[in-house]
C-alpha cells in the first residue's frame, strides 16, 4: 500500500507560526535582525570562497528604519539577498530554512571556515506579523541586476514580483497594525524602545545595526559671545550604531581590564558596586561554550525571598535566548550572575527557551566545577576578600550542603567557614583537620547562639580543657550541615554534647555505672518533680566541674527544636515540634550533694525547688525559654530565707 502523505491546512498553519510560537511580541525584532546578519554572513562567507564576489566587510551592516507617518518600521541588509525562486521557496514555503539549507551544503567544511549562522528553523521572519499587517520584502541577489518584492498580509498567501532596488540585499517593510485598548504598536516606531530592543536581543551581532537616532548637544560658542553667555542645546538627528557587536566574554581576558568588566556587570545586571570576583572560562570539544560570570559584593535584598529569579542570561550565536536559564546553575551557586554563550545549545522553534539535553547538562557541570574552583582560588589567595564573600553567601552555601538530601554537600564542605575556639578566627574545615593534633580522633562543634556563648558552656569544658579545638556553630542552619557532613577527610563530626564524644576506658565505664546506681533514688526524684517536661534525668558524662546541662535523645537537638519553633507554618495540630529532653547532672557538683541531702532528710518540699532551679538553670545555659519568668524568680528568692 502506498504510503500517504500529510496535508496541512495552510492558512491555520500559517496562524499558528504568527499567534502561537512566540510568548513576547517583542521578540520580532530579534529574528528579523538575526535573518539579516544570516544574509551578511552568507555574503561574507561567499567572498571567501568564491572569486566572483567581491565585498568589503567594513561597508557590511544591518539598517532599522522607523517611519512614524507611513507607520512601517524597515530592517534592511547589504548580504547575499535572494532571486524570485529563493524567495518562493524560503518565504513561500513554512518552516524552509535557507540559513539550514546553507549550512547543509556546508557541512564538509571545517569548523574553521564554516560560517555561523543564526537560523536553523525557518519560522523567524512570520514573528513580523504579529506586529505588522502587512509585510514586504524587496530583494536583490548579489551579482544579479533584476530585484523582486514580496507582499503578504499574513495567512491569505503572497505575491511576488519585479521591481526596482538599486543595491543587493533585502529590506523588510513591516506595516504596523493600528492600536488598540491592549496593544499599543507604535512602541516599535520610537527610536528609544528600538535601541531597548536591539540592545537587549541583538547587541552582540557581528554586523553593525544603524539607525538614526535623536541626540541633544550644546551648540558652539559664537566667537562674539560676551561674559554673559548662557550654553544652548540643540535636537540633532545622526545615525549611530546600536549594538556593541564584540561580547566581552568573546574578547581574550588578557585584553579586557578588570575596569571593563566591572562596567559591564554593573550595566548589565544593575547593581550600584563592582562585583566581588569575575569568573572567565571557556571550552571546545564536545561542547563550544564561553561563559562570563560574576559574584555579587552584597546580598542582593531579594536574595532569600520567594521573588528573586536564579539563572545566566543565555546566547547563541550572540543572540539573547533567555535572559534568566536557571538550569545552568545549581542552587548552591544562585548568587552568581552572569552570560553563557553557545553555538551548540538546542533551541525549540521559538528560540525562547532552552532544550534540556546532554549539551545543557554538560555546560552545566563545568561551570559548577569551575566556580567551586575559583571561590577555592579566592579562599587561598585572598582571604579577606573570600570572609567578605562568606558574609554575603555563606548561608547559602550552608543552604546547599542540606538540600536535597547533602546531594551536593562533598562540592561544598571545602567552602564552609565556622568560628573556632582557637583566637575566634574564621575557618574552614580542611584548615581545621591540618591543625588537629595526633591524639584528637574527632572534629568537635557546639551549638550556641553566640561564640562567646559557646565558650561557656558547661559541656565545652572537657574538650576545651585537653587543649582540642572547637567549631562554635551560631546559625540556626549549622547542626543540619553537621548531621548532613557527618564526615570531613575520614574524621567524624562530633558534638561536645554527645556522651561518647571522648572515648572510655574499662575502669571509667565502671565508674560510671557505679555513680549512676548510687544517684539513682536521687534520678527517679527529679524524673518524677519534672514529669513529662523531660524524659530523663542522668548521670553526666559531658559534665566537668558544672552542676547541670541539657541535652537531647533521638534525632532532634535542642538547636534543632529551636529552630523549628521560629519556621513558619511550624505549628501543627499534633503541636510544636519538642526534643526529648534530657535533665543531666553532676554527682560530684555541691548543688547535687545539696539535691542527695534534702532527700535523706525527707524534705521533698526543699528537694522539689532545687530540683525546679536546676531545671530552670538548663533551660537557661541551652538559651531555651522558661514558661514562667516570674514564678521562677519566686522559687529563687524562697531558697534566700
């Protein structure tokens, strides 16, 4: 059975290249430029192949013209142009790519020589009626003398015919449509929102796009003014080139000052201060890419709100894609701001957003290795400039190391910074391992709101003392990034608060049985006083020379459970989320003996308040709230009389 071909309707089609493919109607402008810098190509590339064509590539350009009376807006080029049979079949025919077609031809060429054309998908030029309702297009092919003109109103079909044009190349006369209550088309006739555009979508064509702009200047001096004088401005109309036409990132950066980029980041993506660290890198092979990036001086004030949008801006071929490609960073990095440039980035048909293939995965990965390597570069060569970095970025850094299960917490863990014990400095964990002396088998944090909260608590004393240092850990983010690291360099993270955080021997693991049997009536009182506000109460391990400290069993800390009281939406019908706390005391501590007194001499009522101070006094050194400030000042002041 033969084999049947498709039918389209033409006129819906047609509708859906104008209305469907594109989400911004702005975008025009962008692929009917990008259409002309393909025919500038396609002629400059002919010259060197070809002795008969002759041109010179300084006189190569792209023109915009607005007519605010005749009400069209012309992109005209000095390219290759087209015969009446080119026009039939790359205007005439939907979705026929000559850009494609002169690249297929081309495709035993080196990579060398092979010219870099933009289009690929041959729909481009119907984004003009989305703005234009009526489109003509007059054409000469280089090295041919007749001209011909194509007119079209969209999904009614198209003429072709001779004319008259004096030099090669094409001009597309778009006829804006009227306005209305929504749209207001005659935007695209004022020249100021066509440099917008033309800087935002096309500023890095290689080909100069002219046009005749407004500009305002003083006149000059009349030779006779007198001390009087007063300056005088005038309206003087000239044509200026738009686009910047070289990328920054294109540019070796051994050509480029540090003074360029600054500028250049600070245009581009607003800010009033010069990034903190520009980022240049480059690769060829599987994948051709060239990427620009920057690492903000400050927080950005949205950073760390819903609103705030991650992502490079994104070309092709020097062609602006997407202005924000999320998917080229993770979420670690999302503080980077920058460009990504690749020829080999597979678009959809509109050209607006980005395939998600091997290729975006690949460029990807190289720059999360590559900014992971520089911030280590800045670490090492400039450390205060890296602290500053930290202060900015380093909750987010901490951020990445938790998220999605410490998916990325071994690219990370070289980047964290903590205060230590050790002169309060900075550190970071590697530095950490290289100053841990031979007898410290662990990496040793404590949790504290504060640094010098931390130095004093009671449960820091027995590391402190054996000289070990300690991670003082002050953001409520820091346990999960331990309990995320659990490791670093084959060394286990271990919290001063954890009973086998300091190993035993035989003789004291029978000690300490010995003191937990002999305080036991002591435990089971203050377990039975306290009730369900703890679940145990035991004989320290962790304690030195203080009376009491809190502590916590299972899978929840106490800074974990202080944390979680402050997330919103926290509260839920089963209650705020509670660790299991635990009561720990002191046997050798006076206000035990004082605790083991009362109880000998049967005053459970005395022995109930200092079981109540106690309590409270954990509560206070754990930074946890008492629940009746007033009720405990009572209790203290009763044990003065």
């Amino acid at each position: 059975m033969a084999k049947k071909q498709f039918k389209a309707e033409s006129k819906r089609l047609m509708d859906l290249m104008i209305n469907s493919i594109y989400t911004h109607k702005e975008i025009f402008l962008r692929e009917i430029i990008s259409n002309a810098s393909d025919a500038i190509d396609k002629l400059a590339y002919l010259s060197l192949t070809d002795d008969t064509v002759k041109t010179k590539r300084s006189d190569l350009r792209i023109t915009v013209t607005p007519d605010k009376d005749k009400r069209t807006l012309t992109v005209s080029d000095n390219g290759v142009g087209m015969t009446a049979a080119e026009l039939e079949q790359n205007l005439g025919t939907i979705a026929k790519s000559g850009s494609l077609q002169f690249k297929a031809d081309r495709s035993g060429d080196t990579d060398k020589d092979k010219p870099d054309i933009i289009g690929q998908f041959g729909v481009g030029f119907y984004s003009a009626f989305m703005v234009a309702d009526e489109v003509t297009v007059l054409t000469r092919r280089h090295g041919e003398d007749a001209a011909h003109c194509w007119t079209s109103s969209g999904a009614d079909g198209y003429t072709i015919t001779e004319c008259e044009k004096d030099e090669p190349g094409t001009d597309v006369i778009m006829h804006l449509k009227p306005d209305t209550e929504d749209e207001h088309y005659s935007e695209y006739l004022e020249t100021n929102r066509l440099q917008t555009l033309i800087k935002k979508y096309s500023d890095y064509i290689r080909h100069p796009i002219r046009m005749e702009v407004e500009d305002y200047r003083q006149k000059e001096k009349p030779a006779d003014a007198g001390d009087d004088y007063k300056p005088e401005w005038e309206t003087v109309v000239e044509e200026k080139t738009i686009n910047s036409m070289v990328p920054l990132w294109q540019r070796p950066r051994s050509k480029v000052k540090q003074e360029e980029y600054d500028q250049f980041y600070q245009e581009k993506f607003g800010d009033w201060q010069p990034p903190l660290a520009t980022i240049t890198t480059s690769s060829e092979g599987t994948v051709t890419f060239k990427a620009l990036l920057f690492i903000p001086s400050n927080t950005p004030y949205d950073f760390y709100t819903r609103e705030y949008e991650k992502g490079l801006q994104l070309y092709s071929s020097g062609v602006l894609i997407m202005d924000k490609c999320p998917d080229l960073l993770p979420d670690c990095f999302r503080f980077v701001k920058g460009v990504a440039d690749s020829p080999d980035f597979s678009l959809n048909i509109s050209r607006e957003l980005l395939q998600h293939d091997r290729q975006l995965k690949i460029i990807a990965a190289a720059l999360e290795k590559k900014i992971k390597n520089e911030l280590l570069k800045l670490m090492k060569d400039d450390r205060e400039k890296y602290e500053k970095f930290w202060a900015a970025f380093g909750r987010q850094l901490k951020f990445g190391v938790v998220d999605n299960y410490g998916a990325k917490k071994e690219l990370l863990q070289d980047l964290l910074l903590f205060t230590t014990s050790k002169e309060g400095k900075l550190s970071s964990l590697a530095e950490y391992v290289e100053r841990m002396p031979a007898d410290q088998a662990h990496i040793y944090y404590v949790c504290a709101d504060s640094a010098d909260q931390a130095a004093h608590l009671p449960q820091v004393e027995r590391i402190a003392d054996k000289g070990w240092e300690i991670l003082y850990l002050t953001e409520e983010t820091d346990e999960f990034v331990m309990n995320a690291l659990r490791e670093v360099s084959g060394k286990q993270l271990k919290s001063v608060s954890d009973p086998d955080a300091l190993p035993e021997t035989d003789e004291e693991k029978a000690e300490q049985e010995k003191q937990a049997e002999e305080a036991k009536p002591v435990l089971d009182f203050v377990k039975e006083t306290l009730g369900d506000r703890i679940k145990e109460a035991r004989v320290s391990k962790i304690l030195k020379t203080a009376p009491v400290c809190m502590t916590a069993d299972g899978p929840m800390s106490l800074e974990m459970e202080k944390y979680f009281s402050k997330v919103e939406g926290s509260a839920s019908p089963m209650g705020p989320m509670k660790a299991e706390r635990v009561l720990e005391l002191n046997p050798a501590a006076v206000p035990f003996a004082a605790l083991k007194s009362a109880l000998d001499a049967g005053d459970k009522e005395r022995a109930a308040r200092y079981v109540e101070v106690l309590y409270h006094q954990a509560l206070l050194i754990a930074g946890l709230p008492i629940e009746d400030p007033a009720a405990y000042t009572e209790l203290v002041c009763s044990l003065m009389n």
